[in-house]
C-alpha cells in the first residue's frame, strides 16, 4: 500500500466513525448516514484508492470533469468488490443534461422547472431506443432518480430553488413519470454560527417533512453537510454527507 492510498485509507476509516458517531449523538444508527465522496478536482487514482478503502459513493461537480476521469475511474469501479455508484452533485446546464445521464445514478441538483422538464425529454429518448430490462453499464436506472435542490440559506451565490418554490418543483416532479423523487439537498450556509448553520438543515428537513405529509409517501433522503457542517446536517437528518477535504485533503486549485 501506497503512502497516499494509507493516506485515504486511514482518513475514510477515521471519517467514517465520525459520521457514525455523530449518528449515534443523534439516536440515529450509523447506517442511516451515508457518505459521499466529492471529488472535484482529485484525480481518478486517488479516487480509486478510496474505492479500494471502501468508498461506494462518489459525487461530482462538473460534466467535464466527470468525463475526462471515466475512462480511468472505470475499471476501479469494475473492480470493487461492492456496489460503486456515482452521483452528479454539481449545478447542471441543461445542455449536459445527456453526458450526466452517461455516468451518473443520481442528481442531486434539480433547481428549476426547464431542467425538470428537460431531463423528463432526456429521459424518453433514452428509453424509447432502450430494450425493456434491467439498464447495462453507461445506462441510467428508469425512472431517473433526482433530489430536489433547495437555497435554505438564500445566499445569492448559491444555487437551488427559493424555499417557497420547493413545494410547486416538487409537484412538476411527481408530474413527470420518468423522474423518481427522492428527496432534497441542500448547501450549508457558510459561517461560524452553528446554531445558524443548523437552521438551514432543519429548514430542509422541514420542507421534506411537509411534502411528505402532501404527496402522501417517504421522501428518504437529506442530501446536506460537508467536510466541515457534516455533524450538524446529521443532527438534523441528513442521510448522505458530502466529504471531500476530509477524505481527500485540501483541494486542488483550477
């Protein structure tokens, strides 16, 4: 083993006891969290490493980027001994809306109505040429799913739809059958207030909770925290966490 792969290794395993303790401080089990990777601007061997450790969630950021690491980061995942899934993470332009569905399993980004509507178009063109069955390597699942992104902290810098937009998105969603809604994300406010930071999450989860009760089914899952809020996403219930830096140490400057 590599010093860098030890590197990943040990950081993974210390993270992820991490995560499951912050579980357990909110009487939640250490399996209700899960961890992503976000891997914006690591290279595929080290992204590899991490799957070798154990990683089985990997989340992006950008289409290009994403693409230019398949042909590497393939044969990792071929490789993994358990399920490996990628995710796209990142704000998506509705032009790359068929190079995200060439990798990814999930979106965790869906911010407005016209990327709704044409991820639903995608979507039927995918499967009006699929043969009926199970979905082969480079196919995405049917229907597609998707987390709905929600500006909680209303920042101007970040995406996602205004919180009291979340419940009409969510309605055009359930509307379109090739789309299969999961849940929300959302992105931590940025600031050394916790009490802060946490409203935001709660917020989120108060915005699941009420499309709940309308749509009348689970939502499952909380897309909220990274390498530096993931404890307090978790307090107030998020099922994935999105870590990087923690993992993977200090970005890489683009």
């Amino acid at each position: 083993m590599s010093l860098n792969q030890s590197h990943i290794a040990e950081a993974l395993t210390r993270v992820s006891r991490e995560v499951a303790e912050a579980a357990a401080a909110a009487d939640r089990p250490a399996e209700a969290v899960r961890i992503l990777l976000a891997t914006k601007t690591v290279p595929p061997d080290r992204i590899g490493e991490a799957i070798a450790a154990g990683a089985g969630l990997i989340g992006e950021n950008r289409i290009q980027e994403a693409l230019s690491k398949q042909s590497e980061l393939t044969p990792f995942i071929q490789d993994a001994p358990h399920p490996v899934e990628q995710h796209f993470i990142g704000h998506l332009q509705s032009n790359k809306i068929k190079d995200m569905l060439g990798f990814a399993a999930m979106l965790h980004s869906l911010d407005r109505p016209s990327l709704a509507r044409k991820l639903q178009s995608a979507l039927e063109r995918l499967a009006a040429d699929r043969p009926s069955g199970a979905p082969s390597a480079g196919q995405p699942p049917l229907p597609f799913p998707v987390l709905v992104q929600v500006n909680t902290s209303e920042e101007d810098s970040k995406f996602g739809c205004h919180p009291e937009d979340a419940a009409a998105l969510v309605d055009l969603v359930e509307s379109l059958p090739l789309l299969d809604l999961q849940g929300f994300m959302t992105i931590g406010l940025f600031s050394d207030d916790e009490e802060a930071v946490r409203r935001g999450f709660r917020h989120l989860r108060e915005i699941r909770d009420t499309a709940e009760q309308r749509l009348g089914r689970r939502l499952p899952e909380l897309s909220m925290g990274m390498s530096g809020d993931f404890e307090l996403a978790i307090a107030e219930g998020a099922t994935i966490v999105r870590l990087g830096s923690s993992v993977f140490g200090r970005r890489q400057p683009t």
